[in-house]
C-alpha cells in the first residue's frame, strides 16, 4: 500500500511539473469557482462540477474513489463547514464527509488534463462552432463565435478564413479539416 502511495505520489508531482501555465490557471481558476466556503477544500458535489468546467464528465463511483484516496475529514479542519449544523441523527461518515484540498485537486486535475486526448479536445471545440450539427463550420458559425467572443472580425476576414481551409470547396470546414488545421 505504501508503494502504491509513493508511486501516484510521484505521478501526481510529474504532472504537475508537465502541465502549461494556461492550463494550471484554468485548473485553479475551476477550483475557486466552485469552493463556495472559501476554505480552500471541496466536497463532493463541488468536486463534481469542478471536474466538469474542466471537461470531465465521472461517475460517481471514480469522485467516491479520489476522496477516498485524497480527501481530509470534515470534521479535521477548524470551523470547515460550521456554517452547516450538525445534524441531529448521526449520517454516513464514508467519503461523501471527505473534502479534496486545493493541492490535491490540482494534482488529480493535471493528470487528467494530461491524459487528454488531443484530437477528441478539437472534436469538442468543432462542436461549439457546429452548435447545430450540420457537419461543418460556415461562415454564419464563424460570425457567430467572434460575435460571442467580442473579436471585431469583418466579414471579409471571416469569409476568408472560411476559404483558406475549405479544402473540399463545400463553402465550410470539416472536422477533419479543422482537426487538419488545429494539428498541423
């Protein structure tokens, strides 16, 4: 078990040292989003949707799993959670009592980060683009996206965009073109 320890230990220290800057700020930046006490642990359910801002959907039995692995009691920190009462009857005490730190969400945040893969990451983004699933990126979801992103972008720019990648002449970009163009 020790070894065991030891070995994720040094994982999680590997990880942390492979991932970028940007991608260190966006895992920080999910973690005081959702720590809603300020106290700098999360609980389950503020594991869950932290993990989810970031892109990773998991089941409950893998968020039971990191508490378990990672989490620090409730009751261990000094006036964690006191806004909540006590309840009256005693509860399950397992890792849904458990709080993940900030140390430890970053860590387990980087390796799956790191574990990404990239092609399903651009598929993902085709997707925001597509938002109405016809296959490709026209001109009116380019207008769109730099419309929701405040880029001022004329329309000459964004139909010349459209062109440079538009490989097959189709009037839009594939999402094998646009895996193409985010790889190459």
């Amino acid at each position: 078990e020790r070894l065991e320890r030891e070995r994720r230990e040094a994982e999680e220290r590997d990880a942390l040292d492979r991932i970028s800057e940007e991608q260190r700020e966006e895992i920080n930046e999910a973690f005081q989003l959702f720590d809603l006490d300020k106290d700098n642990h999360i609980d389950y359910h503020e594991l869950k949707v932290a993990l989810k801002a970031l892109g990773f959907e998991l089941p409950k039995t893998e968020l039971l799993q990191i508490l378990q692995q990672h989490g620090v009691p409730a009751s261990s920190l000094t006036g964690a959670r006191s806004a909540v009462p006590p309840p009256a009857q005693p509860t399950f005490s397992g890792p849904s009592r458990l709080l993940l730190s900030h140390q430890a969400f970053v860590s387990i945040a980087a390796q799956r980060v790191l574990a990404r893969d990239p092609r399903e990451e651009i598929a993902r983004a085709f997707e925001l683009f597509d938002a109405d699933g016809k296959g490709r990126i026209e001109l009116q979801d380019l207008r769109r996206v730099a419309r929701e992103l405040g880029e001022g972008l004329q329309e000459e720019e964004l139909a010349a965009m459209i062109e440079e990648f538009d490989v097959r002449g189709q009037g839009g970009i594939t999402q094998e073109e646009f895996i193409g163009i985010c790889l190459g």
